[in-house]
C-alpha cells in the first residue's frame, strides 16, 4: 500500500473534457495557440478548474489521438499558425488556403496537406528568420531529445512518405531492418528534411510550454491522455521492435482488443500489437519511465487508457476478425508502478478503469492510490448505483469522448446498438437517478455528477451545451466520420454563466 498523495487537484472541482482540434479557429482546426488560451479564459469565466483533451500524437489514417505516430512527439497539425505568422516564420497570405476552410467541421482531407506545406515553409525559414533566443531555445530542445526520440522520428516520418505512407513492416527490407549502411545513406541524403522535422516538433513544443504555462497561472489544470497501446505503424515499434511481441518483420503474435461490451458485440478488435514484458522488466520499465515523464511534461496529470491492461490484457490472435476470441494474460501488475514512482516519484495518473474490471484490476488501482472513473451513462441504469456511494478519489463523468452526447444517449440515435426497450428504461433510470427531465437531462445529467463526492467531476463541453449526437466526437469501432467536431459561436455569455452557476451550486469553485 502506498501513502503518496492523489493525482487530483485539492478540494471538490469540476472541469470540462475537449480536444484541443474542436476548438474554434481561423485555421481549420484547434490549434495550441489563441483558441486555446481564450478557452483558459472562458473556463475561468464558467468556475471550470480541470481541462481533459485527448492524446496529443501525430495522427495518421482514421485521424484517432489513440493510434499516434509516436509516443513522444507532438501532433504537427495543432502547431497555432497564427504564431508563426507573428514570429514572421510564414506571411498571412500564405494562410489564406487554409484559412478558408470550413469552420463547423475538420475535413482532414482537405486540411492536412496545406497545413503541412506551411509547416515546412516555416520551418525551411527558420535559420534565417528566427529570432537568437528562438534558435538557442530550439538548439537546446533538439539536444535534450534527439537520442531519446526526435531524430528516431525524423527517420521514420521521411520513409514512411517515401514508402506513400504505407505502415513500415511494407517498408523496404533495409529501412524495415533499419541496417545501418541504408541509415547512413538516408542521414545524409535527406540532411534538410531530418532539420526541418525537428524544428516543427521544436515549434509544437514551444506553444505547447506557452499554452501550459498560461493555464497553470490561470489556475488551470490540464488532465491529458495515454493510450496503454502503441500503434505498430509508429516510430517507437520501428526504433524499439523489441519491446513488442513482433518479429524482426514487423509480424505480431498477437493483438489487442476488449471482449464484447457495451459498444460492440463483438468485442474491439485494436489490432495494436502487445508489449514483452519480459523486456520492460529486465530494463526496469524505463520505457515506460520515459513515457510518462514525457506526458508529464504537457499536463497536470494523465489519464491512462485500458488500465486494466496492467493487471491482464485481452490477447487476440492476429489472424482473428474480431475480438471474440481473445485471452485474457497476465499483465505486469505492481512492479511496473513501482519503478515509475522510483524513478519519477508521485504518480500524477488517473486510471480508466471502465469495462470487465475484476477485484485484483481494483486493488492494483487502490495500492497505488490511483484515482478511477465513474460514468454516469454506464451506471445510471444499474439499480444499485447511487450518487451518494461515488468514492471521493475517483473522477465523474456525464459520459466521455467514446459516449455519444447525454441528449443523444438519452434520446438514442441511429446506429445505436441498444433496443427500444433497453433505451426507454434507460431514460427513466436516469430520471429517477437525477430528480429531472427530458428537456433538461444534460443539465441534470451534469448536476447528478457534481452533486457526487467525486473530488473531480467532468463534462465534455458538448454537454454543457446540451447538443445532440450531431456533435459526437468518436463512435468506437468505428474508423471514418469521427473526431470532427468543432465549436463554433455556441459558448456564448449566457451558456458560460450557467455553467458557473451550476459549478457554484455545488460547491466546486474555482480557488487559485
């Protein structure tokens, strides 16, 4: 049992779940910048102290934050281009392509390409345009992180565009096998392509130190997010091959995925392959050290997805198609916390611990005093769940990113996998549950959490908003049409003040 303190903020506070790409922005998508400092702005306005956003990776095919491009770089895209205008890096007529794109919908599609050919504009002007103090800060960067991923990463994003994208075990065999004689050659041919990679990830890091350090003396705290999985289409399994069950040709064992739950009957099929735990134990998880180190580096605490990975993980094989017929194997349980604690001390984690979660998924959660979740869509509807039992160090959700909006559950919509029947005992369950009505469930649905001891109770701003499954932000199972959402003119004066009403009411005020 350990005694060290909770990741949560002190006192009973609540916060808002939103990525930072559905922000509002003049250039096709959120961005790091402006729209994210106005947000800091317009929850300090609302009495919100926790800001939840998804992983902040590179994407790639399907756009998901949760099959990122690397584990330690940032997600280009975000980089807020109207800084590298200020920095004189770009000029405003440069922007105009992009800045006409629409702005109630990501079309990833239209925008990656011209975002990305701004990017390295700005980038191939940076030795001439950049001010000494931008080019010590980014000489600095590259030294701290280029053995430990950045120039990894460079490699891996040059041939996976000289290969048209395509995973890297399709790779040819020499850069698939990484064989030095093939590295060399590739080091010195493509010298200004590697430069400039490393000064774009340089550029999101930089915003990125800006952004936190606005919120933090804001008052805000930022709650980001870790998959458990890597992607095997990703420069950590390309650079370390070995820390995963894959053979020298990219070829995994076996794959990850969940059993057959609440969002699909046959279970999710991630495909992510699995990691050797054997290896991570005989380096005393220091991949796992850096990982989180790295995390902590961009917010205040993290959430880590599938927790219950750690205790034991559904293991399919890879030529299964579907998640049916996995096996649940033993994961490396405490010995993986107790090295990070070591190396890093407190642990700023909040564990998802939702789905199958078995007593020994529990107690591994509780020995470490790792805060878990509650999501009032899941547990409405179970006739032993009452609000007054919800333990203070946990974090209660409305729903999450994976939910539909609590108007569109509490409605049902098409595609949804639960009956008539099933969907009308759940809209009276949750009227029982929160005292309310149909018209005002994602009212009620928000106030039920914050009424909870929970000492950390979050919405996704789409409930606050009270908008419909028009403005779902990811079906899980699903790989098109999602993470697309974007706000527009809905937080306005009035919406902002019912939202700090509601937080005032519940006595979880905004304290600096």
């Amino acid at each position: 049992m350990t005694d060290s303190p909770s990741a949560l903020p002190p006192g009973r506070q609540a916060g808002v779940c939103l990525h930072i790409t559905a922000l509002p922005s003049p250039y096709g998508i959120g961005e790091i910048g402006r729209s994210a400092l106005d947000f800091v702005d317009a929850m300090r306005e609302m009495h919100l102290k926790v800001w939840q956003f998804l992983p902040t990776g590179p994407t790639a095919y399907g756009d998901s934050p949760y099959q990122p491009l690397s584990t330690f770089a940032g997600n280009e895209l975000l980089i807020d281009i109207g800084d590298l205008i200020d920095k004189g890096l770009l000029e405003k007529e440069e922007a105009q392509e992009l800045a006409a794109l629409p702005t109630d919908h990501v079309d990833y599609g239209a925008l990656i390409p011209i975002k990305n050919r701004l990017l390295r504009l700005a980038a191939g002007r940076f030795e001439e345009r950049a001010s000494p103090e931008l080019h010590a800060a980014c000489d600095k960067f590259v030294e701290d992180n280029n053995d430990r991923w950045l120039h990894d990463y460079a490699l891996y994003r040059i041939l996976k565009t000289q290969h048209g994208e395509r995973p890297w075990p399709e790779w040819a065999p020499q850069y698939v096998h990484r064989e030095p004689k093939a590295m060399r050659a590739l080091e010195s041919s493509a010298d200004a392509q590697i430069a400039d990679i490393k000064v774009i990830q340089f550029l999101f890091f930089d915003q990125w130190a800006r952004f936190r350090k606005y919120a933090n003396d804001s008052g805000i705290y930022l709650f980001g997010d870790m998959p458990i999985c890597i992607a095997l289409d990703s420069a950590d399994a390309w650079a370390h091959p070995e820390i995963l069950r894959i053979d020298r040709d990219g070829r995994p064992d076996a794959v990850a995925g969940v059993p057959p739950d609440y969002f699909s009957e046959d279970g999710q099929l991630w495909g992510n392959p699995l990691y050797d735990w054997d290896v991570h134990e005989s380096s005393n998880y220091r991949w796992w050290v850096e990982r989180l180190s790295a995390s902590a580096e961009l917010a205040d605490m993290v959430r880590i997805d599938h927790f219950r990975g750690f205790e034991a993980y559904w293991s399919v094989p890879a030529e299964s198609d579907t998640a049916k017929n996995g096996a649940w194997e033993p994961g490396p349980g405490d010995a993986i916390f107790d090295a990070m604690r070591e190396a890093l001390g407190n642990l700023p984690i909040v564990a998802e611990d939702l789905g199958v979660i078995t007593p020994a998924v529990d107690a591994l959660r509780k020995r470490h005093n790792i805060p878990g979740m509650v999501v009032l869509q899941f547990d409405v509807a179970d006739e032993d769940f009452d609000l007054l039992n919800v333990a203070p160090d946990s974090v209660c959700y409305t729903g999450t990113h994976d939910n539909d909006t609590t108007v569109g559950w509490f409605l049902g919509s098409p595609g949804d996998i639960r009956t008539e029947h099933e969907i009308e005992e759940t809209r009276q369950a949750a009227l029982q549950v929160t005292g309310g009505t149909p018209e005002t469930i994602h009212t009620d649905m928000i106030r039920a959490a914050f009424s909870t001891d929970a000492r950390l109770a979050i919405a996704p701003l789409q409930d606050y908003l009270g908008l419909g499954s028009e403005a779902r932000f990811n079906v899980p199972g699903t790989s098109s049409n999602n993470w697309r959402w974007r706000l527009e003119s809905q937080l306005t004066a009035a919406v902002k003040g019912e939202v700090a009403s509601l937080v005032e009411e519940s006595g979880r005020t905004l304290q600096n």
